[in-house]
C-alpha cells in the first residue's frame, strides 16, 4: 500500500511538474537601454534629389554592430547616404540586443509634412491619420500607401499597422512618410490577463521562469507570449485555463503596438 500511495505521489508531481516544464524557457538577457543610438550629422536634400545623408554613434551592447535602414541589407558602418526625402528608421544589432532610432530627411527648399495618427479598435478599422503639410507650393496632395492622391490630408478607417503617407505640393515636390497607427489596448489589461491565466501556481508565478508576474519580464517574453498564446499552449490545457479570441487578439494587438507598458 505504501509503494502504491509513493508511486501516486510521484505520478501527481510528475503531471504538475510536466503542466508547465514544456513551455519553461529561459529568461532572455535585459537588452533594454544596452545599446544607445544618437545622430551625429544629417544633411537635408534638395527637391526631388537623393542628396541627404546622416551617420549616428552608437555605444553599449558588444561594441560590434550591424545596421540596417528601413530593413535593407545590414552594414557595418553607421552612415547613410544618398537618401531622398522621408522617414528612415535603423536599427542597430550587436548580436544579442538591437535598438532603433527613427529620423527624417527633409526638403530644404520644398514642401515638409507632419504626421498625427489616432488609436483604432483591436480588429477594427476605426483609426485616422492627419497630414500637416508646410513649405514648397500649395495646393497639397495627399496619398496613403499604393492609392490615389486626394485633396484630404485626412484619412479613416484605419486598422491597427504601419503606413507610408506621400505628400507632393503644386511643382510636384515630394517628401514620403512614415506612421503607425496603434491599437487601444493598454499594458494594464494585458497584464490582468497574463497574471491571471499565465501567472499561476506552479506555472510562471516564481516557480518556472519566466516569471511573468514581473512586469519588465512580461515585456521582455511579449513575443514568446504572443507565440504561444496564439497556438493556445499558454496557459497549458492541463491548467485548466484558456484564453477567448479576444485575449488573444488583444496581446497580439499589443505586440503589433511595440509592447509597451503605457
């Protein structure tokens, strides 16, 4: 009897052991803040050329870096030229960590342009973004992404995601942007969520890593989460637990936003 009471034992705390194991992993190196990007020069271009330049520094990290511009093709070095006028986002990878920094070109002798986006529904197209055009030769045109130029410098029913906004002015001056437009969704809910169907006992609340009742934690495994969420094996089903559609689509959402604890 005592052999049967020692091999139940042991079957339980293998089932509790193997509820979770699966999905242990371990914690990924805090890269945030390792890797400092800051602009050293730019030059701006003339209308309609490709003249602009900029190069940044970069320290922190392991001190050898790639650098890729709008998601080309990695360099070594930091410095960008021939650049027409726009939004240019690099990011620098050391290997291990990797930081972004965003600037834009500009037309020294046309029309400019900001961008205002607002938040849209998670799965919904209730989003805009506003365009304020300055500089070169009213009237303005406004396009968004492969469509048609219009008079508007507004644009709605927009989804959550990145977009590329072109202006051109009255002499055919052009300057092409880039925006996001973000979702609703706020840290605090994707919190809630995570810390009541992740972070439980004997599964991501201390005693399996990662520990998802840190906050920094959660943020830094928002990509695994959102992985294994959408496969449904977060949380286990031996847990008990599930998520709806909606928790799912939210921390995917949220993921798409940059994964911020706003």
């Amino acid at each position: 009897m005592r052999k049967l009471r020692q091999l139940n034992l042991l079957l339980v705390s293998f089932i509790i052991f193997w509820s979770c194991t699966y999905e242990k992993e371990p914690i990924p190196d805090e890269c945030l803040g390792s890797i400092l990007l800051t602009l050293d020069n730019k030059v701006d271009t003339n209308c309609g050329g490709s003249q602009g330049s900029f190069s940044l520094n970069a320290s922190g990290g392991e001190g050898t870096y790639a650098f890729s511009l709008n998601g080309g093709t990695a360099q070594s070095t930091p410095t960008f030229t021939s650049l027409s006028a726009g939004s240019y986002t690099v990011v620098a990878s050391d290997g291990i960590c990797s930081a972004e920094f965003s600037i834009e070109i500009l037309n020294a002798d046309g029309v400019n342009a900001t961008l205002q986006s607002t938040e849209s529904g998670c799965g919904s197209s209730s989003g805009s973004i506003s365009v304020n055009a300055v500089g070169g030769s009213a009237p303005y045109e406004y396009k968004l992404g492969s469509g048609a130029f219009q008079a508007s410098a507004t644009f709605n029913s927009l989804s959550p995601r990145d977009y590329v906004v072109m202006v051109k002015d009255a002499t055919g001056c052009e300057i092409e942007l880039q925006t996001k437009v973000k979702s609703d969704v706020r840290f605090g809910a994707i919190r809630a969520i995570i810390q009541t169907n992740c972070a439980i006992s004997g599964c991501h609340n201390g005693s399996q890593s990662p520990n998802l009742t840190d906050t920094n934690i959660i943020v830094s495994n928002a990509g695994r989460i959102q992985a294994r969420t959408t496969v449904r094996t977060m949380p286990p089903s031996s847990s008990g637990l599930s998520l709806t559609q909606a928790e799912i689509d939210q921390i995917a959402c949220w993921v798409a936003d940059g994964a911020a604890t706003n």
